[in-house]
C-alpha cells in the first residue's frame, strides 16, 4: 500500500457464455464504469473475453492484456509448462496489484463463471490476501450449452458429471457410464477420444455437440450427426438427464 | 391460436441465485418490460422468485401465481404425487398457452438456471410444441454458493459431481468418493444422511454449507461447524477440487 491511498479493488467478473446481454446487470455496470481493464489472451489474437465487451467500456478506460506464454505447444505434464505459467500468472498478479495499491480499482474479465475452471482463479489465489479482491459468478458456458440444445439437462435426481476431455479414455468412458447427465468441457483435440469414450459408455447417440454456445456462430448439432477432426475450443457435449418428471 | 392475433412468446428467465443485479441484462429487461409474470411459489408465502423482483415489474403486469398443490406432504414414491403435480403442471399450461394466444408476452420466473433442476422444465416440455418458448439461461445457485466461499470450485482436470442430497445414503456415499469438486442440492431434511455420506467418503472436513447464497441472510459456514438439524432449502453443499494449478 502506498500512503494514505485506499487500494482500489480489483473485480474478477463472470463475463457469462458470450452474449453481452447474458452477463449480469452487476457484471454491466463495473464493465462500463471500468478504470482499468484486464483480460487474457492468445498472442497475437483480440481474445474472446474482450470481445465480448467491445463498445461497453468507457474510452478513459486503460487495457491490461493477459497473454498466455504458452497453451497447447508444451505439454501439460512438461515441468516448462508449469513454471511458464507460474511466473505468468505471478506477473499479472505483480501488475494488478500495483494498481489496486494506486488505488485503482481494475476489472477482470473472465469468460464463463470465475470459479469455475477459469485463468482467474490463478491471479485470484495469489492476490487475495493483499489486496481487495471481489468475484461477481457468471453464467457458465455450460449452461449456455445446455439452454442452446433446447432440452433441460437435469430432472428430479439426476446426477450430473463434468468431464475434461483431457481425462484418459478408460476414465472418461467409465465416469460417462455412471453419470445420469454429462457435460463434456475441454474437447478440442480431444474430440476422437471423447467420442470412443461417449460409445463405450452408450450415451454417444444421446450427446450433443455445442460449438460456440451463445454466441453469434452457434452451432448445435447431435454428435453422431457431425463429422472427424478437431473441435474448436469453444465446443461442449451435453448429454441430458431422464429422470423424474411428473 | 386466436385468429389473426400473432401469439406472444413464454419466456422462462433464469433469475440467478438471488440477488436482483446477479440476473443477466436479459432478464433485466424482460423482468421490467414484462405484460404477464407467472411464478412458482408454495401455497400462502410470496416465493423466492417473485421476492427477487421486487420493485421491478411494471405496475401493469399482471401476476399468475402458480402454487404447487403439494412439496414435502406426500412421498415422491406415492403414485398420488405424481398425478397431483401433472395436472397441475397441465393447468398452468393451460394458462400460459391462453395468454399467449391472445397474442401476450408471458414472463415466468426461474430460480437460477431454468434448465438446471427447474420446476419451468415442466411447463417447457408441455408448452414447447404449442407456443412460442424461449429460455434465457440465469446463474445457478451452485455458482452462487461457491462464489460465497470465496473458494474455486474446479481446477484443470477435476471432475465435477452434482448430487441431489434425497439419493440414498449408499448411492451418495460412494459418487462422493469418485468425484474431485462436489455440489449437494436439496439438503432440507437430508441433511443428516448426507453428512454421513461425506463422511464416509472422507470429505466431512472439506465441506461447506452454503445457506441463502447471495441473498441478504447469507450464510458460509464448514459443515463440521454447524450443529445438526434441517437446512433450509436454499442450502448447497460444496466440496472444492484440488487440481492442478501452477
């Protein structure tokens, strides 16, 4: 803290599945009110969560981008990729937390819900005890998923799953088998696993593929229906529950 | 449909966890625009989901309460409380698909996410093929109550395990085990069977019970903390993941 400054409070905001006008009214206000923004990034891209709010944040606001040093060309059980992350995301943190001491308040953008398998979760840990830290949840990219597919997801008991495709098959297919509805996140290049797993488990003829759910691109298609090769990131399978239903 | 009278459309509007700025921009608009509101509420109290909107509707909407006949009187195993919650449900239909014929828009109000464990599935299901229905997703209360730990829920890999707290104790027990994140819903009166079952898949000290989240008596308490006794209805448990994180 510097002096008398009151630290700004730095805002980890769930931005929701995509649309603007599916991020809460909380979540619209601090964005258009936004001092300081931050968001992450793909180098060289404009990165969806930024996107997202493109003609909402005021033209004083001053823009942070978070990018990633490293996504899919190091393996994740390379001991690289968890010190480059490391250091990233303490980086960020260094940075967002000279703000705050300015007493700057600083904006987080966060695709999705916060907590919920998202990048700030990264900066959230490290900066919570030093400095204001406040999480306003989202709507998840999963519910977005599901709402697009136009079934509900889960009745009465169902048990729901969520899944990463990056899980072994062998995990994924006995997993799939046990749950009474399933999300599939993290398909990407693992879509052909996640396929052989979905038959084993006898559920491939009742999975959906969602492909950029709530956003302008939306794609719905069942999984049997659509054809090999890579999904993009924004894709996720929902299989929906059969329970009780009056 | 009636004649030349274009037909209004049903909305189903998650309405979030409960606070009125954590429904999304959407729902906002819909909420204080609206001609017709119908929500669910138990016979002789106001309903969490009409108390959330509060000072929003328009003076000249409309209300249609619809109270259930019955919740927690009869067993689910009773063949009479299906019957009862059918013609019920068909009665509300009934309504809605009048109001739209005569060419009214019809907001009804969802809890969270109306797809996610949502009494609107029953009217949707009924209603889908005979009217125009849209759905707009909200925040689950699950997001709710893990934002209010102040705790990420899931990190990299982890699965994601949703149980509703009326499975038996053995069902519970055991899907316990298996998952890396947990969410219980519908603790009420369960709640003594399913603190056996997180102790039994040894997570009884990692658990949380979130009461009312998001709401103004919130409340964030360790379940090994809290004493014994029924949880009301808008308590959630959560267990967090431990996974990777760099």
């Amino acid at each position: 803290m510097n002096g008398g400054t009151k630290a700004g409070t730095i805002y980890g905001v769930g931005l929701g599945p995509g649309q603007p006008d599916l991020m809460s009214v909380r979540a619209d206000r601090l964005i258009r009110g936004a001092q300081d923004v931050a968001f992450f990034r793909k180098p060289g891209r404009q990165g969806h969560a930024r996107k997202t709010v493109q003609g909402m944040l005021p033209e004083s606001a001053v823009e942070f981008a978070m990018e990633y040093p490293v996504t899919t060309e190091i393996p994740l059980s390379d001991p690289r990729y968890n010190a480059l992350l490391a250091q990233f995301y303490s980086d960020c943190t260094a940075h967002l937390k000279s703000l705050s001491d300015k007493g700057r308040d600083v904006v987080v953008l966060c695709e999705g819900d916060p907590f919920f398998y998202g990048s700030f979760m990264h900066l959230y840990t490290r900066l919570k005890d030093f400095a204001p830290v406040q999480v306003v949840p989202g709507i998840t990219g999963m519910s977005g998923a599901w709402t697009a597919t136009g079934i509900p997801v889960t009745w009465g008991d169902d048990v729901l799953c969520v899944l990463a495709g990056t899980l072994p098959e062998d995990d994924l297919a006995r997993r799939m088998g046990d749950a009474d509805a399933l999300v599939v996140m993290k398909i990407g290049r693992n879509i052909d696993k996640v396929r052989r797993a979905l038959r084993r488990a006898g559920l491939y003829d009742r999975a959906w593929l969602v492909e950029y759910a709530c956003m302008a691109n939306q794609s719905v298609t069942r999984l049997a229906d659509t054809g090999d090769g890579v999904a993009p990131y924004f894709s996720i399978i929902i299989v929906h529950g059969q329970g009780r239903r009056p």
